[in-house]
C-alpha cells in the first residue's frame, strides 16, 4: 500500500513510455525497497525520478537519426548483388554461388540499364 495522496499523484502524472510493464517493474521494485506494509513517499519519488533520469538518458530515434526511405525489393537485391560482386573480386560465378543464384541470373541482374555501375 502506497502511504501518501502526493505518491499516488506523481504516479498518476508520469508519461508511462513502456505502460504496463514499465509499471509493473516499478511496483515490483517499490515493494522489495519498503520495509514495512507501507511504500514510503520518498521511497516513491525517487524511483520515479530515476526512471525520468534513465528515459533522458536514452537516444531518442528521431533525435539521433533521419529515417532512410523505405527500400524496395529490387533496390535492396541489387545493393546485395553489387556489394557480393566486389566482395568477390569482380568475380561473378563466385558471386553467383555465393548469392545462390545462378550465373544466368546474376547477368541478368548485372545487364539491366538501371545497374549501371558495380
């Protein structure tokens, strides 16, 4: 049992980022901390405080980096088909059986006009 109104507004006012699971561990944590029947009010700020501290701490996506675009199918299979060719040395039959594709299917791939450069 929490023991002071202010303990049960602060958890009322934290944004909850993971929900329920983060909510849970707290409680968790909170009941191992107390002592007694009751969960302190300090015992309480400070983990709430903590936890903002580690949510500040952690790199936000959309801070950090730009989303890419999404790729298609054929932009992703020709970056892998380029990257095996100059893995190999320009050789494309180890290329080939190194993709699992067969020599055929890597010219094709290769002699499109939009695969211009390796």
């Amino acid at each position: 049992m929490i023991n002071c109104s202010s303990s049960s507004v602060s958890f009322r006012s934290y944004s909850w980022p993971n929900n329920y699971t983060q909510f849970k561990n707290l409680l968790c944590s909170l009941a191992a901390l107390s002592d007694s029947a009751y969960i302190r009010n300090s015992s309480v700020l400070d983990l709430l405080a903590r936890e903002r501290l580690l949510r500040a701490s952690e790199p936000s996506p959309t801070r950090t980096m730009t989303p890419e675009p999404p790729k298609t199918l054929d932009t992703r299979i020709r970056e892998m088909i380029r990257q095996t060719v100059k893995a190999n040395g320009g050789n494309r039959a180890a290329a080939a059986r190194e993709l699992g594709i067969s020599r055929t299917t890597l010219w094709r791939y290769l002699s499109q006009s939009t695969f211009d450069t390796l």
